[in-house]
C-alpha cells in the first residue's frame, strides 16, 4: 500500500477535529460562544470520553445530559445508552445537536429539550451527566437530589473550587453548608481534574468532575428543616455553633415554626414558651454549643436536630 502524503495526512487530522468540534463537520466558528450562559465547549475527545466511561452506563439506561452543546459528549452516550434526553438553553446549541443526528439511527434515540433545566419539570432517568454551566452549579445538584426518584449516579463537571467544596470533610478548610447539605443526601466524589485548555473558549477557572449517587433508601429528614439547621449553624462556619443561635430573628423563626407546628398537629400552644431556654437546653444537652460546624460531622447536625425535635422546636 502507498503512503499517504503529508498534505492527506493533515486534511484527515482536520476533519477529525472539526467533526469532533461541531455538527457536520463545520466546527464552533458557526457562531459565537455565549459564555454568559456557561458556554464552554468541550474540545478534548479523550477527556469526553472520559466522562462517559466513568457513568458505567448500561444499554437500558435513559440519560438526561444537562447543556449538550454540539454534541461531543452526546455522541458518545448514545454509543452506550438506550436514549438521552438533551436540555439546552440556547436555541442555536439545540440546532446545531440536531444536524449532528439527523439521518443517523441515533435520531431515534434522543430527545432534544429547549429550555432552563431548572425550570425544567423532568421524567425519570437512570443517570445525568452534565458539562454544567457554572451559574446553575448549585441548583442543578438540589434539582438531581429532591427528584421523585433521583437518577442513579450523576456524572457532573464544575468549576474546580464548587467541586472541592462537594466532597470536602469536617474540618477541610472548603467544608460549608453545601458540602454538609449534599453529603447527607448522596455519597460524592471526585473523578478527574479538568484543565482550561479543553474547552473552547477556555473558561477563567479549572474544572473538575464528580460522580454524586444519592443514597438509597433516601434518609427519612425532611429537606426544608434540614437546610434550615444548616442555614442557622453554618452562618458563622468559624463561630460557635451557639453563636448562630444568638439572633433575635432566629429565635423568632423557631417561635413561629413551632406555633405552625402546633396548629398543623391540633397541639395545644405554650404561650409562655421561652424559646431562647429552649434553644440554650438543647445546646448544653447535646455539647454542640462550643463545637464550630466547619468540624461537625452528619451525626452533630442529626443530634442538633433529633435534640431540638424533642423540645418542641422544627426548623421548617
């Protein structure tokens, strides 16, 4: 067999690289990137993939892809999924997916979303795998988390230090409200580093990829409350725990979610109830009082709150 010529040689290279860029082979000059919606695509092929390798995805598997863009990861999805429901926001991004498919069996096989996913009423998948636009970070994991039925594992890139900030420990310097909030609902981890240079156009921070599979059964707390603990001990992460609580509108919170509590369960209300009493005995019966949420672990934040249950006090 002849050799190919250099000049062939570099024409394939080109081809492969505008077919992994963008629909139809025509690269991401088509438009311009709109980086105020989180538009970074991802131009690394092996990086892509992966992501995909590491959601262990099965042939009967329904995949939600969170901000598709053109396609280089849907692509690869659809190689080892069953269906992938796509959410875009831009119109143009949807379009552009679309050409990508068109006449291909893989048409069939995916169903293209305009919209804001977060807004977004979705069905149930198995699992979701996102190049998540940094400004929907946050709530996109809560949306994933309080689903009827949340997927079975999430494959999520984010911006390095929101990542960090997921799987961080009691007393790692990055450990807050988000980390101790998630971590009581899913088992998070982190997967790989991500550098700038993968993406187009390079966004300003690095990025790295977690995997988040909520826990099963899912813990028997209510959301709201939880985050509303949360909320009063982590407002001074590096303070006491006391401390959170030493607020004339906390207190008059827990006075009023008590009242609620009363009303919606035919109790009689105390009205000579002394919340402030309250709130010091759960402190001094629990050792909690001294102790900084940025060292406390799931079961402080469970003992704070099966303590206030107990005297009468809900945090929603």
């Amino acid at each position: 067999m002849g050799k190919i010529s250099s000049s062939k040689r570099h024409d394939r290279r080109r081809q492969d690289t505008s077919q992994e860029s963008g629909s139809g082979g025509r690269g991401h000059n088509v438009f311009k990137m709109n980086t105020d919606l989180g538009q970074h695509i991802l131009k690394n092929p092996l990086v892509a993939q992966g992501i995909v390798d590491k959601a262990e995805l099965r042939p009967s598997d329904t995949v939600l892809e969170v901000g598709p863009g053109t396609g280089n990861l849907t692509v690869r999805i659809l190689e080892k999924a069953r269906k992938v429901l796509a959410v875009e926001m831009d119109p143009r991004m949807a379009a552009e997916l679309s050409k990508r498919v068109q006449g291909k069996p893989e048409q069939k096989r995916i169903e293209i979303m305009l919209g804001d996913v977060i807004k977004t009423e979705l069905p149930y998948v198995d699992v979701c795998i996102s190049n998540t636009p940094y400004q929907i970070s946050s709530p996109l994991v809560f949306k994933l988390l309080n689903m009827p039925q949340p997927p079975r594992t999430c494959i999520l890139m984010f911006q390095r230090e929101f990542a960090m900030r997921l799987v961080a420990r009691p007393g790692d310097p990055l450990y807050c409200r988000l980390s101790a909030s998630v971590q009581m609902w899913a088992k998070v981890s982190h997967i790989m580093k991500v550098g700038k240079g993968n993406f187009k156009p390079p966004p300003q921070v690095e990025s790295s990829v977690v995997r988040i599979e909520p826990k099963r059964p899912r813990p028997n707390i209510d959301y709201n409350e939880w985050d509303g603990l949360l909320r009063v001990v982590f407002v001074r992460r590096n303070r006491t725990i006391a401390a959170g609580f030493n607020s004339t509108a906390v207190l008059s919170i827990l006075e009023k979610n008590y009242r609620a509590y009363c009303s919606q369960n035919d109790m009689m209300v105390d009205d000579d109830l002394d919340v402030k009493a309250k709130v010091d005995e759960v402190l001094q019966s629990t050792g909690l009082g001294e102790k900084r949420a940025g060292k406390c672990d799931e079961t402080d934040f469970l003992t704070l709150l099966y303590a206030f249950h107990q005297v009468g006090l809900h945090f929603a």
